[in-house]
C-alpha cells in the first residue's frame, strides 16, 4: 500500500520535534481526521536554516511532514511557499488516494508559518 | 483536544513492536483513514502472556493500541475478547468523538489476533 519511501520517513521522521524559540509557527488541523500538524520555522536573511514538525496524525502524515521539512530547508521563504502537498507526495513516491489528505496538512502548516514569521516581522 | 493518558500512550507507547514468532496475529484496516493495525498475541496456557501491536494510524490509533495491550496483557482469552473499544476509550479517559473509529481497531485487532490463535491450535 506504501511506497519504501514513505515507510522510511514513517520509521525515520526527519526534523521531528520542536523549535523552542522559532520565528515562525503553523498550527493547521485537518477537518477529515481530526488531526493537527505544528511547523516551527527558523529564518535567517530570508532562508529557512531549521525547521522542525510535530504531529498527532497517522503515519502518511508523518511522512508528509517529514519529507516537507526536508524539501523547504535551506529553501528562501518564496520558495517554500511553493512547494505543494503534490511535490511533496511526488517526493515520496506516491500516497494512496485516500490519504492525499494527510499531505494538505503538510503544506498548508508550512504556509501558516511563514506568515506567522511575516508578521511577525 | 486529549487526555494527559491518551499523550502519554502516544508519546510512550507501550507494547509496540512485533514478536515474530506469535501464536496469533491480527491485522485490520480502517475503512474511515485507510489505517492499519497488527496485534501480536503469545498465548501460554490459555493466558496472554505477550502482546505487540504495530500501526501506521494517527496518535490516537497508538494511544488506543498501547492501552489495549496494557489490558490484556496477563488476561485470559476470553477474559481479552471482552475488551471492548468503550473500555480502553474509558481507560484513556476518553477520546474525541471523531476519534473513537481508531480505538475500534484495536478491538478488532485483538479478536482477529484471538481467532487466528484458535484457528491454529
Ligand atoms: S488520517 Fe489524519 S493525518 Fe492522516
């Protein structure tokens, strides 16, 4: 059912964790599930140089968000933006229909974060 | 949104792994979020005396799992067929309504685990 990709970023989550003092952070829930999704950003001169994730939500979540993660570090803020839940899904080899849901989460916790940083500054 | 149970079972949870050599296994899917569960039984004398459960499901799928296993852990089998998702819902002091679906499958697990045990012996 899952691509070797996405049991990886499920057994091995890259970036999981908090930022304590992040300059940026998406809190975004998925109305299908009931799940949540945290992004915690860092910003320096306009780059992401750390971000971190937390989630309550199934595997395909965490693989999302893992693969999300990694995708957007080092990325600038314009960048990230565009990086979709298709790229991210596309990177991890595919997700079954029914959970192309969990990938939305990814991205659009991202995009809160940034504009968490932007107005914050 | 949780009980301070149901964090503490997702971020500790116990019970979770395989035991490769079980005398029983169950596996069911979840037709709501197209989850998994496996629930691994070692059965001596007609009393529980190991059990693991693996889940790509979301943090309340392990929550449920964990709490499962800690009940029926040392039970008999009929005593773990009684386990109902309400019980271990109750023992983690409660999950959201959206939420009750996942703690289903791991009282589906746990009788398909205890039926492919009978069947084998
Ligand atoms: S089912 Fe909720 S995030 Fe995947």
């Amino acid at each position: 059912m899952y691509s070797e990709k996405v049991m990886d970023h499920f057994m091995n989550p890259r970036n999981q964790g908090e930022i304590p003092d992040a300059d940026g952070v998406g809190e975004v829930g998925n109305p299908t599930c009931g799940d949540i999704m945290r992004i915690f950003l860092t910003v320096k001169d306009n780059i992401i140089t750390d971000v971190k994730f937390q989630t309550f939500g199934c595997g395909a979540a965490v693989a999302s968000s893992s693969m999300a993660t990694e995708l957007i570090k080092g990325k600038t803020l314009e960048e990230a933006w565009e990086v979709s839940n298709k790229a991210v899904a596309e990177a991890l080899e595919g997700l079954p229909p029914i959970k192309m849901h969990c990938s939305v989460l990814a991205e659009e916790g991202i995009h809160k974060a940034i504009n968490d940083y932007r107005i914050k500054n």
